[in-house]
C-alpha cells in the first residue's frame, strides 16, 4: 500500500490531535528525560542550532502505521525540551520522508499586491522557494521577521 504525502499529512495530523487530546493540562505529568539518539529512527533532538548551521532536515521513513506511531510520540517528547521546541517551532528542525522526491529548483512565489502576511511566509516556507513581490506589494514586520527566520529570501520588484 503506498500513501501520497496529503494523505501522509492527513494521518499524521489525525495522530497528532489525538495524542494531544489525550493530554490532560491540569495535572502535567512529570517531564521524562530526554530520549537517547539511537532510539529516534535516524534524527537527534538538538537545542537552538549553531549559527553557522542555521537548520536542519532530518529523513524519516514511514512504511507502516506502526512507524507513524513511533514517529509521533518522538516528535511528542522532542516538543517537551524547550529548545528543541523552539527548533521546531521556527523551522530550523524540520523533517522529510525518506525516498520523497525532491524538486531540484524551489518553487519561486510572486505577490503581485496587497499586504504580505506572517501566514503567507508560514505558507511558502512549507512548500520551500522563495518570495517575489511586486509594486504594489507590501511586507508586514512580523512577515518580514517570520521570513527570516525561516530563511525565505526575498526579492523586491524595482521597476
């Protein structure tokens, strides 16, 4: 059985919920110590990432219900470190399946007008590329500080 990545996505949302919901927010339990590289499927948590390495993919492979289980929960107890989380958070953890095909070029995106959003940053970074506005395109501050976070580039039209 093979599954598309909308329908990989859709699951692992579903997944995700679920964990979450089961998640009491008044009696937190205590926080486990952190889990041991080698029992991650191939990626090591990591705290706010050097400078130089500004973030990182990590390669997973999912073949079964049983991999996007284990897959979850890891991601679970890698949100509970703080600087993992704010890893995660801001797009320098991020993770890919493994044997996805890759495009060669990133998308390149163009706003022709209109206000530039942090959510249309949020958007594009998802689907990788860069961001070209136009004239009449105008980048909000928190877009512009969501992007680089993210490490969008960004061109501006000057005509």
């Amino acid at each position: 059985m093979t599954i598309n990545g909308a329908e990989l996505r859709a699951l692992v949302r579903e997944v995700v919920r679920d964990a979450v919901a089961e998640l009491a927010p008044a009696a937190a339990p205590p926080t486990p110590p952190p889990p041991k590289a080698s029992s991650l499927n191939g990626f090591t948590p990591t705290g706010p990432l050097q400078a130089d390495e500004k973030s990182r993919v990590e390669t997973v492979r999912i073949a079964t219900d049983n991999d996007l289980d284990a897959f979850v929960r890891q991601l679970l107890r890698l949100f509970e470190n703080p600087k993992t989380r704010a890893d995660l958070r801001n797009g320098r953890l991020k993770f890919r399946l493994a044997g996805a095909q890759t495009t060669s070029q990133p998308a390149a995106h163009r706003i022709e007008s209109g206000a530039v959003t942090e959510r249309h940053i949020v958007d594009i970074a998802a689907s990788g590329g860069s961001l070209t506005l136009g004239r009449r395109a105008v980048l909000t501050p928190l877009a512009r500080e969501k992007a680089r976070a993210l490490g969008i580039t960004i061109n501006k039209e000057r005509r």
